[in-house]
C-alpha cells in the first residue's frame, strides 16, 4: 500500500509488512505503505476482502499476526472508532442524550460527572446530527437513521483527530446518508484524517478524492476513477476468490484490446 502521489502532508499511519487475521489465518496480508495525515480515503472491496480487519488493527482492537502499524503524531486513544450498526444491542434501556455523552467516556471516565459545559457540548452534538428534541427517547424506539446520526453525534464528542468508519450509510435512509456525508466533509475540511469503509461505489465516486481496492491484499490505490475502473473491480473479486492469475490475464486481455 503506497501513499497517495497527490498527497504532499506528514503520513499519520504507517504500515510495515502489516498482516491481520483471526487464528492464525491472514485476513489482509503483507500492506506496506502510507496514510497522510488529513487524507479522506474509502476503502473499498469485495465482501471478505479485510476491509473491516485493517480498520480493527488500526484501533488496536486487533494485533498484527506480522509487521506493525505505526501511529505518527497520533495515540490509539485519539481514535474515533465507528464499527457496522449491527453491534450495537438497541434493547440496551437507554436515552439518546446519554448514549450520545458516551463519547465523552475517555475525557471523563465510567463514572465522571458531566458539568453544565460537557452537557452543552453534548447538546450541540445531537443538534449538529439534526436529532434535537429527541434527548430523551430510548434509543431502541429511533429508526435506523436516526441511531446512526446518535453514532455520528458520539464521534463529534469524541473530537478526534483520525476517524474510522465501518460501512457507516448501511441500511439508513436518504436524508440521513446526505446529512452525514456532509459531515464527513466537514471533519476532512477540519483536517482530521477519516478512512471509511464503504460499498456504495457510486458514493465513493462522488465524495471521496482518494480510494483504496482491497481483496487481502491492495488492488488498486489513488484517484477513484482509475482505482473503481471495470478492470481493477474484476481483478479484485477474482483475487477475493482465490483466482488471481485469470484476473491478471483478463487485464492483460482487456487491456490488448483497448490497442
């Protein structure tokens, strides 16, 4: 994985012969490379392809079976970490105001109080997300739209200077996918460096100025026209599916053709 050629700022995140996996077994194996600090980048990738693995290793939730990731100028407890909306126990009896004070917890601990300060910026973050006047409903009672922009409120609170994103927009609603992608490019106008993982292509196409094609192993990286061409797709799902020879000569085929 090389950096991004466009990107002249500090890199944020190194990887170093990085390899991540469950029980021994390589998920994503061998990434080399840079992150640059205030890069909006989207990972891509056909399903089992490592993408949710590599942002786990970036958080520390998983250890590397080899190599190492470096953070640079950042500590894994400035991370804001947003995994896929079906981990969360909506049943769990709680409101929206304190779920969303949950990102809040490494400022003030499990069982610090919140002064008249923390709560009016945990007022400003359910009113950036468009969820005022919902404080106090139990968060099994919202839409799948609305306990996202909670999830993204969190994240607001936690100010942070890298944001990781597991397939953020999945099974929400319109109005909330514009809402929150607007976000998104608020925190990369900001500076913050955020790496998502999405499955929308045509929505990456639209919003994100730099893409990575995972398949275990990078496919493809750079400006999302070359990265999510018809050719670069093929070869990522037939490397996904233990065919990377026949995906390089359907390139290869692909490419004498276009001559």
């Amino acid at each position: 994985m090389s950096q991004s050629p466009a990107s002249s700022a500090q890199p944020i995140l190194r990887f170093d012969n990085l390899t991540l996996g469950y029980n021994r077994h390589p998920a994503v194996h061998h990434l080399h490379g840079e992150v640059a600090a205030g890069s909006l980048l989207a990972i891509v990738g056909p399903n089992g392809a490592g993408k949710s693995t590599l942002l786990k290793g970036i958080c520390g939730e998983l250890r590397p079976l080899q190599g190492r990731i470096e953070l640079l100028g950042v500590q894994r407890r400035q991370i804001a970490y947003l995994t896929q909306q079906t981990t969360l126990d909506s049943s769990f009896p709680m409101v929206v105001h304190d779920f969303v004070a949950m990102g809040l917890w490494r400022a003030i601990g499990a069982f610090g109080g919140l002064d008249r300060a923390l709560r009016q910026r945990i007022g400003a973050a359910i009113d950036l997300v468009g969820l005022n006047g919902l404080e106090s409903r139990p968060i099994g009672a919202l839409s799948g739209g609305q306990l996202q922009r909670a999830h993204f409120a969190r994240v607001v609170l936690q100010d942070a200077p890298l944001v990781l994103l597991d397939e953020p927009y999945g099974a929400i609603d319109a109005a909330s996918v514009s809402d929150l992608a607007a976000l998104v490019q608020r925190w990369h106008g900001e500076g913050r460096t955020v790496i998502a993982v999405l499955h929308d292509l045509e929505h990456v196409r639209q919003e994100y100025p730099e893409v990575m094609l995972l398949a275990r192993e990078i496919v493809a990286r750079g400006d999302p026209a070359m990265v999510l061409s018809d050719d670069q797709l093929l070869r990522a799902r037939q490397i996904a599916e233990g065919r990377g020879g026949e995906a390089e000569a359907a390139v290869c085929q692909a490419e004498r053709g276009r001559r």
